[in-house]
C-alpha cells in the first residue's frame, strides 16, 4: 500500500493525446535522477520530482529516482520503509532507496552528516546501475547536487543541475550558523555544480537573475516553473467532515500548509491570530497550520503559552488530504521571512493553492509576489508583519465576492497556465536537446 499516497491518477488524460507522447517520438530516454526527498514524502521537492518523474514514464521514458528512505521532516523513517538499500517500481518509476544517516530536520551538525551520508550512498547505488542517457541532480540539499557532479565525471553522461534554492545562501539567510571554513566548503560545492552542468535548471526568474549575478552565462540556463498538478489539485467543494475533526467547521479558516522550517517565520501567525482574537470583526477566523518541521513544536507550545485558541496545529499530514484542506480554507497563507534572498523564490503552495480556487495572502516578496499580483489571484502581505496579515484577513472576511474573485483567478490565470503537465514537457524539451 506504499503507492497510496502518492499516485497521481492520470485516467482523466487521453493518453495517446497527451502532449507528452509527442517527444517519444525522438527516441525513449534512459533518466536518472539524483533526489534526496521523494514521495510519500510530502515537502515540495518530492512532490516536483515525483510528478515530472511519473509523467516521463507516461511519455514512454526509462526513469530511475536515487533517493532514501521517507523520513522529513522528523528523521524517523515512514511505516512500511525501513533505512536500507531497497529496489521498487512505484506508478512506473523506478525508485532506488540507500540507507544513509537518518537526522531530523533541525541540527546543523547532524543535517549535514545525513546530506553528506547520501551523497557517498547514491553515488555508488547509482554506479551499479545501467548508464543513462542523462543524469538530473536537485539542490537542495546541496551534496545532491554534488552526487550528480560525481555521477558524471565517472560515467560521462550529460548533467542537468536543477536549483531550487541557492545554498550555501539560503542556509545563512533563515539563520543557520555555519562557520566561516564549511561555508567556504559549500561555496566550492555549489561552483562544482555550475561549472560542471551542462545545463542548469531553475524554477523561476528570480533565480535565473540571482546565479547571473554570481556568474553563472545565461545561455546555461533554462528556467521551468513550479505549476498545479490539475489532476491532484482541483476545485471542489469544502471538506465538512475534515474541518470538524479539527474543531473548525463554521470558521473563516486561514490556512499555512507546507513545512515548518527556519524560513517560514511563522511567528507572524500567532501574532496576527492575537491580535484577530481581540477584534470581533475577526473574532470567527482560525489559523490553521498544516504540516511539520524543525519549529512546529516551539509554534505550538508558544501558541498555548499565549492562550491562542484560534490557531490550530494538525501535525504532519497524508499528502492525499493536502488537496481537501486547501479546499477547505477560506484563504491561504504563503509566507517566508523578510529576506533579500526569498525574493528569488517561486513557492509550490501558489500553485496547490490556485489549483483548488483559493485566494492567496501573499506574504512573500519579489518574482512570486509579482506572479500572484498580475494575475490578481491574492493580496499583498507584507513579510513578518503581523498587521499586514490582519489587514489582508479583514478584507476578505468582509468581502465574499473579492475571495471568489481572486480564487477564480488564480485557477484561470495560474493553475490553467503553469501546470505539471507543460511543465513536463517544457523539461523534457531541455533534456532531448542534451542527447
């Protein structure tokens, strides 16, 4: 039962007229993919990997995933896996799963012996296996970027890099501290991986300009959004029965869903939410946090301290029900810390969000923040600012119609437009040009 909570059911797509099958027509591709996080994990990077992943095998591609054992974000290894070498085809992949050290996600120290341990571990399962025609590396974590460099030193394939987050940047910009001597380390890491690219791959423009900035020639990079997995993240009517097994049916539900981690800042809620408790325009309006990670514990042992009745803590989540709760809100909340860098992002949570018609409060600067404004899909929040976020809460509880408004929006202008699907084929589209 391991596939159950992450199949993604593709029986609504015509499948001789997919538009992936027309690049089978250049010849079936060998794909092997460098990942540390793979479903059923649930935290973006997983969720990515394995949607483009199973949508090649659609299109009539060999793929093979190197990865581990589910376990974010708590390091404690899902039921029915266990950390050791392990071989499985799930929904046509092939998934290669190398026990490594296992470390929670919090703990400089540990986290990076658990990246370091899956670098030597996947570059080796890796090895064993037959050659493909091409090798994709994702960073983060940075060390598996670095299997992907290894990878093709040693077995002379072409290498795409795929950069989702700029490391050892963003480490330093959520507050880890890293000394002087490892940072450099990671900084020589992170130039192996450009230089020895063939191609870099990024999710959006704001990273496109920052490796320019650093570097890296523009005609090394191809930029493939985020997008909606429309099959997975659709429309549909509130889940009653979800809302009341966690005490908030009846509410104008405000909803954070995704990791809890360093770069959130998601201190702001339980600001936003005392200060809502004390004004009775907002006195119905719950602040749901769904998910798990290095600071959900601290959040929620600081939410009781304060008495926050209106925040609500679900823990980790299957990732089948991710779609429900968003459905569910009445808004949701995408937001990281007031950071130069954060404004490079592109979070996955605009598109799950849009997918299923929700307003977004956007408390994220830069590219992404541009992409839900043009679109008029959310409202603008500014980052770590408590009254910001009440501000965007008001409006739409005292207006119904700019909620549907901006939800429509968002399906139309977002979801419609960056999907899996195009997403896939965009990406297919750079590795046949590698061949």
């Amino acid at each position: 039962m391991r596939g159950l909570f992450f199949e993604v059911d593709l029986s609504c797509h015509d499948k001789m007229a997919h538009p992936l099958i027309a690049l089978v027509q250049k010849g079936k591709m060998k794909i092997l993919f460098f990942s540390h996080y793979y479903a059923p994990e649930g935290n973006a990077p997983a969720t990515r990997v394995c949607a483009l992943c199973e949508r090649w095998v659609t299109a009539g591609h060999d793929v093979t995933v190197v990865t581990c054992p589910p376990n974010v974000p708590n390091g404690v290894v899902y039921e029915g896996y266990a950390n050791k070498r392990t071989s499985e085809i799930v929904n046509g992949v092939r998934v290669e799963r190398v026990k490594l050290y296992i470390a929670a996600n919090k703990g400089a120290v540990k986290r990076m012996f658990n990246f370091a341990s899956y670098f030597f571990k996947a570059l080796l399962a890796a090895l064993r296996l037959p050659k493909p025609d091409v090798v994709i590396a994702t960073s983060p974590q940075i060390f598996c970027g670095y299997a992907g460099v290894w990878y093709k030193r040693l077995r002379r394939v072409p290498l795409v890099i795929e950069v989702r987050d700029i490391w050892p940047e963003s480490m330093e910009a959520v507050g880890a501290k890293i000394p002087r001597l490892a940072y450099k380390m990671l900084e020589a890491v992170e130039w192996a991986m450009y230089r020895a690219a063939n191609k870099i791959v990024t999710v959006g423009e704001g990273y496109k300009a920052r490796l320019m900035e650093k570097g890296v020639p523009e005609e090394k990079m191809s930029i493939i959004m985020n997008g909606t997995d429309l099959a997975a993240y659709s429309p549909r009517p509130k889940n009653e029965e979800l809302l009341k097994a966690h005490g908030v049916a009846g509410k104008f539900v405000v909803s954070y869903i995704g990791t809890v981690g360093m770069a959130c800042g998601l201190e702001v809620v339980l600001d936003a939410a005392e200060k809502c408790g004390r004004m009775e325009q907002t006195k119905h309006v719950v602040f749901v946090v769904v998910g798990d990670g290095a600071h959900r514990e601290a959040l929620e042992a600081a939410a009781k301290q304060r008495g926050l009745g209106n925040i609500v803590f679900t823990g980790r989540q299957p990732k089948r029900s991710m779609p429900d709760w968003i459905a569910s809100s009445d808004a949701s909340l995408v937001h990281l810390k007031a950071s130069g860098l954060f404004t490079t992002v592109m979070p996955s949570k605009i598109f799950e969000s849009a997918g299923c018609k929700r307003p977004i409060i956007m408390g994220v600067d830069g590219y992404a923040k541009k992409l839900v404004m043009e679109a008029e899909a959310g409202l603008d929040m500014k980052p770590e600012d408590a009254d910001s976020l009440v501000g965007c809460v008001r409006q739409l509880v005292s207006d119904a119609a700019l909620c549907r408004r901006l939800g429509e929006n968002a399906y139309a202008k977002i979801a419609l437009v960056h999907n899996r699907d195009k997403q896939a084929e965009d990406y297919l589209g750079v590795l046949e040009e590698m061949r």
